[in-house]
C-alpha cells in the first residue's frame, strides 16, 4: 500500500486530474493537520501573527456536502472563534467531520444546517442561507443534499493569509469534477484566488459571484442568478 506521505505528493507533483482524498488521514487527535501539511504551516505558524496562525487543536473544514451536490459555493477558509475548541472536542461532531472526509451517506451531508447540532459555524451558516432555508418548496434535508462548500484552504484561522499547501489540490479537483457534471458554481469570496487554482472556472457558464463578497449571503439581492440556485437544488442539477 502506498504511504499516505506519497499519495499526498505524487497527487500534487503529477497534477492528477482526479487526486486522492487525504482527508481521512487527519490524525485522532491534535495537532489535526495532514503530515503533508506540517512542514509549511509549521514554518508559517512560527512567523505569523497570532491572528493569522493556523489553528491546530480544531479539526479542518476543507469541504462539507455531498460530492454530487447541484450547487456548489466557494468559500475562502474556516474562521476560528473562541467557542469552536470545545465544540470539535465534542465526540458527535468528530464523527461527523470525519464522516464528511470520507463522503460518508448522512441525512445531512451540509453538517452545519442539522437541526441538532449546535455551533458557531451553524449560526453563521444558517445567516447566510436563510434565504434558501425560509424558502417553501425546500426542508433542511434537502438543502444539506444539495449543497457542497469547498473551502480554498482547510485549516482554520482567526483571519486568512495566503498559505499553499499541498492539501489544497484535492478541494480544488472537486471544484473540477463540479464543472465536468454541470453544478451551479457561487464563488462567494476570493474570485481571484479561486480562478487562479481552477482555471476552468474562467468562462464556465454557471459560475457566478456575489454583489457584495463583504457579505456572502446566498439571497435574491445579492445573488443575480439566485433564481439558477433555486432551479439547480429543485431539479437536482
């Protein structure tokens, strides 16, 4: 079996079209960051100001949702708060995280809208997609199976500084096999940095950004083709 370390790199040095999930080799306990991750974030993290370290005693976000989501939305990184520690010690949201690494089934692949978890990140979540939520034709279950969020990089912090790693290319090829099957595309920040790793986004019919990236709510207002996400969530596609 080929080591983790050597899928890690090859996936990245050979620019597989379809690279291996790393994910589910996030360690059981902290520091939770990929040993392909370790060297870069440990050099960054030594010179960084505290705002922009990279948090290690918190489990990566680097996607949650179904692979085969119609709608897919392109987030920047995971923030970081002061609730979130206790809330990834928590034994259910561990299972839950790593169930999402491996595209494990769940009701509620879109993690942050089950009605039965409690975080920081569902409030931020629900904020942004109350427009969906209230909307009558569609539940919570069926919003969290139509939704993916990739983010551009995994790893939380207080507040993002660009860092690549090689981690990245795997959030960065489900953005592509997004494209292959014809997914809604909403890049909800970082329009430049998303297009930069996935060229194939440049031109690709379906892919829009928000109004105001400043404020990333998935709404009529601010979303010019909301009626597109609308359409792709009620058709599957």
């Amino acid at each position: 079996m080929r080591s983790f370390l050597s899928v890690c790199s090859s996936n990245i040095m050979n620019s597989m079209p379809e690279p291996i999930n790393p994910w589910p080799a996030v360690p059981g306990r902290s520091p939770y960051v990929l040993s392909c991750d370790v060297r870069k974030i440990k050099e960054y993290n030594e010179k960084a100001h505290e705002e922009h370290k990279v948090q290690l005693n918190v489990l990566p976000e680097p996607f949650f949702g179904t692979t085969t989501a119609p709608v897919v939305l392109l987030a920047l990184n995971p923030g970081f708060n002061n609730r979130d520690p206790k809330v990834h010690k928590d034994p259910r949201f561990q299972r839950l995280l790593r169930n999402n690494y491996s595209h494990g089934r769940s009701p509620f692949p879109f993690y942050f809208l089950n009605p039965n978890f409690e975080s920081s990140g569902r409030e931020w979540w629900e904020k942004k997609l109350k427009f969906l939520l209230d909307h009558h034709e569609f539940t919570r279950e069926k919003l969290a199976q139509s939704l993916l969020c990739v983010q551009y990089f995994p790893y939380h912090s207080r507040r993002f500084r660009k860092l690549e790693l090689p981690s990245q290319e795997y959030g960065f090829g489900l953005v592509r096999s997004a494209i292959t099957r014809g997914a809604v595309i909403v890049v909800m920040r970082s329009k430049k940095l998303w297009k930069k790793k996935v060229q194939e986004l440049e031109g690709y019919p379906r892919a829009f950004t928000l109004k105001n990236p400043r404020n990333i709510v998935v709404s009529p207002g601010n979303c010019k083709r909301f009626d597109d996400v609308v359409s792709a969530i009620r058709n599957g596609k």
